[in-house]
C-alpha cells in the first residue's frame, strides 16, 4: 500500500486539531486540559525545530559559498537575490493597498465595535510589549539595522533566534575565508560543515516523523485561545481583504514558477506544502526555515550552494506577507479612525516604510504588529489613537500572522528557485528518508 505523503498527514492532523479544540470548547475544563496537556506537544515541536535552524545555517552556508569556488559568483548572487526580494516585497505591499482601497473594509466598522475592541484590547499587555519593542526600533538610526547585522560576539549570536542576520554574517564571513585560503587547508574545516550539514538535515527529517500530532496540538491550542467569535465577525471584511490579497501573492509566485523556471505551479505548491502547513501552525519562519530548506533542496531540487544562501536571507529579510498585512492594516485603521489621512503620499510613505521595516523584521510571531507600529508612526498616525487602532485589529492578528508566515515561506521558495533557474543551479530532485541508512546500524 502507497505510504500517505507527508503534506496530507500534516493536513490531517490540523483538521483533527481544529475539530478537538471545538469539543473541548464545549466542556467545562477543555481550554485548560488543552493548555496543560496538549500544547506542551506541539512547543516541544517548535523548539526542536528552533534548536536547529542556526547549526542548519552555519553548516549549510559555508558548505553553499565553499561549493560556488569563486566570489564574484556569490556576489551576484547575493544581489540577484536581494534584488528580487525587494522587487516581490513592493507588489505585494502594491496589491494589499489596491485591495483595501477597493474594498474600504473599515468602512463597515461600528462605533460601537470600535468601542468595544477599546475597552478589551487597548490596555492589553502584549499590545503595549509591541509598542515598546516599535519605540526602541524608532529611536536607533538610520543605519542600525546594518549596525545590528554585525555581531559583537559570533557565539552569543548564535544562542539567539532572534539574531539570524548576525548569525549569517559571521557563517557568510568564515565561508568567503574558506574560499581565501588554500584548498588543502580549507578542506578539513570544510569536510566537518559538509558532515554536520548531513546530520542535520536528518535531524529535520526525524522531528518530521512528528509533524502532524505536533500541528494537531498547536492548532487544538489556537482554538481553545480564541478571541470573542463576535469580535471576529465584525473584522470578517478586514480579514477577507487581507487573506484574499495573501491568496494573490500565492498565485503570483506560482505564475513565476510556471513561467520563469518552468515547473508545474501545482507541483511546487505539493513540494513546499510541509513547509507551507508548518508555517501556518507556528507562525514563524524561523522556527520553518529547517523545513523549508530541506523541501526545496530535496524535493524541488535546488543545489544546495543556492538554496543555503537564499533560505536563511529570505526567512530574515523577506516578509512579503507581512508586508502586504501592513498595507492593509495600516490603512484599515485610518479608514476607521483617521480618515483624513488617506493622502497619496501617506500611501506612498506606507510602501516605503514597510519595504524597511520587513528587512529588519524578526522571522518570529508577533513581529508584524511591531512593524505595524513604525509604520503608522512614520504617517504621522496621531499617538494617542495608535493604541485603539492596534486593539481595532488585535483580535484577528494570529490568525493572519499564521496565514501571513505562510507567504513568507512560499515567497522564499519561490525566489530560491528563480535564483537557482538563472544560475542553471535546478537539478532533479533527491528526496531522503530519515531510514535510509537504519539497515546497516540496526
């Protein structure tokens, strides 16, 4: 009997993690038997995914750059890669503007709505956490975010998730030197990244053996902490608006994929779809980046001295999704409390703040509203409406940052093969097992 592919399962065990978290909805205890034993299941999930995203990158980028023999090739690579990110970045910042434009969703807000998402959220302490984090963010230069990608101790940056960019820099630094020095010298160092890259990778494909009782337990756990249904009813247009211009995204990059590299889109979307499914439970692109890499390496088939580069670039930089959320929230909340601010150039001011403020965004939940906070600021958003206009949308924002996360992801597939096609760096696939190897040590 043919073995379920992985994307199924995943997909399963969502489903049965939504229709459990609506059961133990309707008991008593249920939202805290769901929290004590069951969400544990799918954190453990999440870390282990964490635990190895930075050895992941170390191993897989030096081993990428050592590959390539040749700098200047890395250096058009880098801006090729950059330049895309960027380009993506704008449309899909384009396409949230012309849809909530279109659709005026704040138009349908309520006053009353407005002061009941006031009175439950504006005060909320996660809210005034993204605040404070937009505050330090506002406060620093123009070029701290390059200040930042520099570290100041390469192993601190490494115990740190958050510190993905630092971490890439030093592994970029350390492969260039590999290239600068004699091969002969080189290649033991280079023989020891080559071999923990192998490991890893087959640490990725055991923790995927739990996948799908992992996205079980983190969906039941979205579920059980759900806001106000009502609440959610009335953001219905918001949310519309933005997972249809998140959908667009998606059929924009399939397009890419069918036209430029010439794959079948549906076959793509089957390969990325683990990854796909991931990101949507943990809302982070950090936590996928693992899973990411080995689907579009093994399952897609791009070489590896592409793919380590432009993965670990993209889950930092590249937030199209985010992005395009910003657009569509931004101007949300100044249909609904600012309307006086919906000038061309506000627009204009928005597409460009949000372009900068995902390049030095965390790939972690959350993230998207203290991006949001910039740029709203950047708008001259008055202050004192700017905590009612984070509540307007707090109720509904999981939910999007799980739907957002999976662009991302898709986003950073889709430039790696584009990338991968203009280097002639697309090979046949070469999909692994995690037993491949089991009869010879069992």
């Amino acid at each position: 009997m043919k073995k379920l592919a992985l994307h199924w399962k995943i997909l399963i065990g969502m489903i049965l993690g939504l229709i459990f978290g609506i059961i133990m909805l309707q008991i008593g205890s249920g939202g805290k038997f769901v929290t004590d034993w069951i969400k544990p299941l799918g954190d453990i999930f999440v870390r282990m995914l964490k635990l190895i995203a930075v050895p992941l990158i170390l191993a897989s980028l030096i081993k990428g750059i050592s590959d390539l023999k040749d700098i200047s090739k890395f250096k058009r690579m880098g801006l090729r890669t950059i330049g895309i990110y960027i380009v993506t970045t704008v449309i899909a910042i384009t396409i949230g503007l012309a849809l909530v434009n279109t659709f005026k969703p704040g138009n349908g807000i309520s006053q009353d709505t407005v002061v009941k998402l006031k009175e439950k959220y504006s005060s909320n302490e996660k809210i005034k956490e993204r605040m404070a984090e937009a505050g330090d963010q506002k406060q620093s230069g123009p070029l701290q975010f390059v200040v930042d990608m520099v570290p100041d101790n390469a192993f601190k940056a490494m115990s740190e998730n958050k510190a993905m960019l630092q971490v890439i820099f030093f592994t970029i630094l350390l492969g260039i030197s590999l290239l600068l020095i004699p091969e002969e010298k080189a290649k033991p160092l280079k023989n020891v990244f080559d071999s923990l890259n192998d490991v890893v990778l087959k640490i990725v494909d055991i923790i995927m053996l739990s996948a799908p009782y992992a996205v079980f337990a983190l969906l039941a756990t979205v579920v059980v902490t759900a806001e106000d249904p009502d609440i959610l009813l009335a953001l219905l247009k918001y949310a519309g608006v933005v997972v249809l211009g998140l959908f667009l995204m998606i059929v924009f990059y399939s397009t890419l994929v069918g036209v430029y590299v010439k794959k079948s889109p549906f076959w793509f979307l089957t390969q990325i779809a683990p990854a796909q499914l991931l990101a949507f439970s943990t809302s982070s692109s950090a936590a996928t980046l693992p899973v990411t890499m080995e689907r579009v390496e093994e399952h897609i088939g791009v070489d590896k001295e592409v793919s380590s580069f432009v993965l670990p670039v993209g889950a930092t930089i590249n937030m199209d999704g985010t992005s395009l959320y910003q657009a569509v929230a931004a101007v949300f909340i100044m249909q609904v409390l600012w309307p006086e601010g919906m000038t061309f150039s506000n627009q204009l001011t928005i597409v460009l703040t949000a372009l900068l403020a995902s390049i030095g965004s965390a790939a972690v939940p959350g993230a998207g509203m203290v991006m949001l906070v910039i740029v709203l600021d950047s708008i001259g958003f008055p202050a004192d409406l700017l905590p009612i206009g984070l509540a307007l949308i707090f109720a509904v924002d999981r939910p999007l940052d799980m739907c957002r996360t999976t662009v991302n992801v898709t986003g950073d597939a889709t430039v790696s093969m584009i990338v991968a096609k203009s280097f002639d760096k697309i090979h046949d696939p070469q999909p692994k097992e995690w037993d491949d190897h089991y009869d010879q040590v069992k």
